[in-house]
C-alpha cells in the first residue's frame, strides 16, 4: 500500500528487477562485443588501468584503460501502469547503443594502430587481388591458447565484401597459389616462434 512516507513500498522487487534487467543487458552487450572483435581471446586486467605488450610493434608504449558511458532511464511510472513492455524496449535501446559505441572504438583502435606502425595499404594501386595479397603478406600470425595458428581476418566496407565475389582478379591462380606460399611460410613462423617463446619459460622454471 502507498503512502505519502514511502509512496512506493516495492523496492525489494526493485532491485531484483534491476539487476535481472542488468545481467540481460549485459549479456546482449557481451553477445555484440564477440561478433566485433571475437571472444577466444579476451585478457581481463584486476589491477590498474593501463598495460604494456612486449611484443607489439610499440614495446614501451603503455596504453590506457577507455571507458565508454551511457546513461538510460526507466521509469517506475510506467512500471506501476503495467507497461512491461517497455523493460525490453529500455534494454535493447542501451544494449545497441553500447554495442555500436564499442564497435565505433574497436574499429577507430584498428585504424590508429595501422596508420602509427605503417601497415597500411595503398587501395589505389594494383588490383584487388594484389591489394589483398598485399596485404596477407603484411599480417602476422598469431598462436591461441591451445597452440593453434589463428589465421587473421579481413574486416572490411560492405562495398569492398561485395567486390570479393565478382573481382577476377581474386581468381588468379598465380596469386592463390602464392597466398598459399605465405600462409604456409606465416604459419611456420608463427610455430617457431611461439616455441622459442615457451622455451624461455621453461629455461627459467629449470
């Protein structure tokens, strides 16, 4: 019952309904986050906000922790005139917003990172194929977790996609059968490196 003292004497459920609404949200955003930059290889930091990668092409750069904020309202009015509907109109409005805004950030990362180390490629010389191989010979594989090479991904304008499946410069076989030579040659590398790199963890446990 309400009175003037405590006018809405429900905040138990409340809150229950605010950290369900919170998890479901956060589990959209987390949903958006992994079809952008992928979800195998997410490094969580407990202590502080900046880190520094060794073997990046920037050894001593430190980079700092980006926060991204949005702000939404929920109205208990709405609630106490049992318009539910708008629970799941609150948390797919401030899902998809957090979810682009991540999208934004990611990719503006992306384009930083290849314009400061020079790994960029000119789209105005060559064919798309030889853009593209350009650019495979450019990437450096990686190792996952598991010693599996993870070969790199092509991320790219939605005119650029559609250009994939028409160019017939992409269907040489000179160059199909050179980007297989660099993939086996990067593929090998990236082993022999990951190797060296364990081997120095166990020259120091022994």
């Amino acid at each position: 019952m309400r009175d003037k003292a405590h006018p809405f004497p429900f905040d138990t459920e409340s809150k229950l309904v605010m950290e369900a609404f919170m998890k479901a949200t956060g589990a959209r955003l987390d949903q958006a986050r992994r079809e952008v930059g992928g979800g195998g290889d997410v490094q969580r930091f407990s202590h502080g906000g900046s880190w520094q990668s060794h073997h990046s092409y920037a050894p001593d750069r430190v980079d700092q922790m980006q926060t991204i904020k949005h702000e939404t309202r929920l109205g208990v009015e709405d609630i106490m005139e049992d318009q539910l509907q708008v629970i799941e109109r609150t948390a797919e409005e401030i899902s998809s917003s957090m979810a682009d805004s991540y999208a934004k950030a990611f990719y503006q990362m992306l384009s930083n990172t290849c314009e400061e180390s020079g790994n960029v490629i000119d789209g105005s010389a060559g064919s798309l194929g030889e853009q593209m191989l350009k650019a495979i010979e450019q990437v450096e594989y990686s190792v996952d977790r598991n010693g599996q090479v993870s070969l790199p991904e092509f991320r790219m304008h939605p005119d650029l996609a559609k250009r994939l499946h028409s160019d017939p410069s992409l269907r040489d076989p000179v160059l199909l059968a050179k980007a297989e030579e660099i993939k086996a040659l990067k593929t090998a590398q990236a082993l022999a490196e990951e190797a060296s790199r364990k081997s120095k963890f166990r020259c120091r446990e022994q």
